[in-house]
C-alpha cells in the first residue's frame, strides 16, 4: 500500500478526528460503531492517495487491517479488563470498597478527611473503571462533606481526580494496558511506575482547585441532603480481607522481576522461584485477584449472587474491550497513513524532549476532539510508536505524558463527565469550573513530570 503524501497523512487525521465528532456528537451512534467507521474511512482514504492502477485490488485492504488491527488489540487487552471487570464488581457489591474507604477516613484527622478519601480513592480505583467508581464513591463524597470542617468541593474533588488519573496512569485500566504493549513495557512496571507519577499531579490539581473555588461551591455544600451509602442486609468484609483483591495482584507482579533475577543453587529454591515468577505473570497475577474477590462474594452472598454478577461483569467488559480495540483499530489506520513517520522527520535532531511535549498535545487533541481518554491513549500511542526506534527518548516519559495529555479538559462529549455530574449534583457549568479545570492542571502538572523524567 502506497504511503500518502505528508500534506494528505495530516488532512486524514484531521478527517478522522472530524469523524469521530461527527459520528458521536451529532449522529449519536455507539462509539463502537464511530470507531470503526472512521477508521475504515481513513484507510478508504488511503487507498485514494494510492496510484490509479493499485486501486482496483486495494478497496478491501481497509477491511482486512481493520479486523486484523482490532483482533490484535483485543488480544492484547481482553483477559485484562476482564478481569479487572470482575474484580471490579465482587469489590462494589461485597462492600469492600466502602470497607477501605472507611478504614482511610479513620487513619487521618476528621479536618483531613477530603484527603484520606483522595488516597483511598487512588488506591481502590486500581481495578475499578472511572465511570463505576464515580457511582460508588460520589455518594460517600456527598455524605462526606456534612462532617465538620468538610465542604462539598473538596470531598467530590478528591473522587472525581484520583479516579481519573489512574483511570489514564495505571494498569489495567484499558487505556494503559494497551498503550504499555504498544511503547514495548513491562505491564507491572507501568503499574507501579504510574501510581506514583500519579500522586504529585492528583495532590496538587486537587489542593489548588478546592482553595481557587471554594467560594464559589459555599452554597452547594450548604444543600448537601441527608445522604447515606446504601444500606446493606449483610455486613462488609474485614479491611484485612477487603485489601486482599488489590493487594495480592500487587505484590505478586511486585515479586515477579525480582524472583526472574535472583539465582538459586539447589533444585527447591529453582522450583520456589520459578513458582513466584508465574504467579508474577500478570493474567496469572489478576485471576488471582478475581479469586479473591469471588471468595469475598461468595461469602457474603451465595453462588447465586457470585453468578449473576459475574456474568453482568463480563458483559459490561465485553463492551469495554470491543471500544478499545476499535480505537486501537483507529490508531493502527492512523498509523498507516504514515503521519507517524513524517512527525519523526519533523522532530529529527529537535531532542527527546520536543517527542514527549508533542505526544501530549497529539493526546490531548484526541481527548478533545472526541471525549475517550481511552480512545485518546491509543490512537497517540499507536503514532509514535514507531518513532520509538529513531530517539533516544525514555518509553516511560512518553507513557506519561500521553496518559495526562488524554485527561485534560472533560467536557460534555465525555461519558465520565456526565456520570460525575450525575453523582455529584453539580450541574454542567460547575462540572467544568472544577473536574475539568482540575484535571487540565493535572494534566499540564504531569507534562512537566514527564519532561523531567525524560532529562536523565
């Protein structure tokens, strides 16, 4: 297949990202459905740019790469999101994650308590997707806020950034998962490199926004209801067991590298090792947190319950992986436009730097144009992917920078945003006077995070 020229590669992006709005915003068609048009249209793009005689055996290629294009990327991903899914929901209706949310409010100071819910917040939303974590939690922010000392921005704050940074940062959120594979790193390592990226951008947006618009949220915080979580006919799990879906998957994939490096003479300690490496893997790793966090249902509420959930899970995580492949789709046919390599020669000699600054702006296009910070991760990835080979530039700097370039400015073409709105009460323009301004600082804050990591 014939490259486009430079000229028609940025004029297909444009048109792509055009379409996508279109399809979404517009037309309201499903964004699976928006992806994949778009894509196939990109490539029937390409096929246009090809020489006259070519053309006649090159109207299928669009076809054929896209169903390739999205079965890798759904490999990739699938067996992830599955069972975070899985996780995810054991976690919600076991009461778990009310137990550890619970148990954070008590570590710190009642004056303090925004901020206990900030880290708690951060630490349970690991496997929990952002749209189901604003369900669960914006309602304990809510009750939060009647407590002495407390206000409404701060406490629904601390939700809506914590979930969203490590909805974009961390593994095995869909977003990060994929884009891990696609820059070529360790899944594990992301993870763990990605929580703590996470913390100084999130802590800093959230203190700056709750002191820059505290007054302007007086009077919500004064019309908070007498809201409570819902009420439970069973009693929560201990936070000993509550930590054990989360913190098993973490340690395992902690231990993993390690155990890999460390050398044993005698045939027992070869065996233990080689025990701790699988277990390290990180499907092995998650299935481990998915039996966990069945054992926790299970024992709260039957098999009947364990098995509904599941099955409810599951369905919801079939419709996550089938979005995200489609938008790796997308970044795949972008990618055959050949813009990537044309941005390469564009920043040839220009510095490592100049690649991570450009791939946050190309993310946070992305999340502009179409409102998926998921999708906006992808398709970014998947462009500068190949000019991983031609800079000298650290795979983890552009990780990051593409993973808060997707976070900036939620706006209305975004489903978390309406969900956050939903839960907190906030109504439209108070949405995008803080989530959205916060997570814009979030997002430059991480910029020059990752500039900083990529001097070294």
């Amino acid at each position: 297949m014939t490259t486009p020229s430079p000229l028609a590669a940025l004029g297909l992006l444009v048109a792509s990202i055009a379409l996508v709005v279109l399809f979404t915003m517009r037309l309201r068609l499903h964004a699976f459905l928006a992806l994949v048009l778009a894509a196939l249209a990109t490539g029937w793009g390409i096929v246009l740019c090809t020489p006259s005689g070519e053309r006649a055996r090159a109207w299928a290629w669009p076809l054929e790469h896209l169903s390739r294009s999205l079965g890798e990327t759904a490999g990739k991903v699938a067996l992830l999101l599955a069972f975070a899914s899985v996780i995810a929901a054991c976690l919600e209706e076991s009461g778990a994650a009310e137990r550890l949310v619970e148990a954070s409010l008590r570590l710190l100071p009642s004056r303090s308590a925004a901020l206990a819910l900030l880290a708690a917040t951060y630490f349970v939303s690991i496997p929990i997707f952002v749209d189901s974590l604003y369900m669960l939690l914006l309602p304990l922010a809510r009750a939060l806020s009647r407590r002495p000392g407390q206000n409404l921005l701060s406490s629904t704050m601390a939700v809506g950034i914590a979930g969203m940074v490590t909805h974009c940062l961390v593994a095995p959120h869909p977003g990060p998962a994929a884009m891990a594979d696609a820059l070529g790193l360790e899944l594990s390592m992301t993870m763990f490199r990605g929580l703590a990226f996470g913390m100084a951008p999130a802590l800093l947006s959230w203190w700056i926004v709750v002191r820059w618009r505290a007054g302007e949220f007086a009077s919500a915080s004064g019309s908070v209801e007498n809201e409570a979580p819902r009420e439970r006919d069973f009693p929560a799990p201990s936070l000993t067991l509550s930590l054990l879906p989360i913190a098993l998957p973490l340690l395992l994939m902690a231990l993993g590298p390690f155990a890999a490096m460390a050398k044993a003479n005698s045939p027992t300690a070869r065996a233990l090792l080689s025990i701790v490496v699988l277990l390290g893997n990180r499907y092995l790793a998650l299935l481990v947190g998915v039996a966990a966090a069945c054992w926790l249902l299970l024992r709260s509420r039957g098999r009947g319950a364990l098995a509904t959930l599941v099955g409810s899970a599951l369905e919801r995580a079939g419709l996550v992986i089938l979005i995200t492949s489609a938008g790796g789709a997308l970044g795949e046919m972008l990618n055959a436009t050949g813009f990537g390599a044309w941005l390469g020669t564009l920043l040839a000699g220009r510095g490592s730097l100049a690649l991570v600054v450009s791939s946050w702006a190309c993310a946070a296009l992305f999340r502009l144009a179409q409102g998926s910070a998921t999708v906006a991760m992808l398709s970014t990835s998947s462009l500068v992917a190949p000019l991983l080979e031609q800079t000298q530039v650290d795979r983890f700097a552009l990780f990051s920078a593409i993973a808060f370039g997707s976070m900036i400015w939620p706006w209305m073409n975004d489903s978390a945003f309406w969900v956050f709105r939903a839960f907190s009460r906030f109504d439209e323009r108070q949405c995008l006077r803080s989530l959205s301004v916060a997570l814009s600082l979030a997002s430059v804050l991480g910029l020059l995070e990752s500039l900083w990591f990529a001097s070294f």
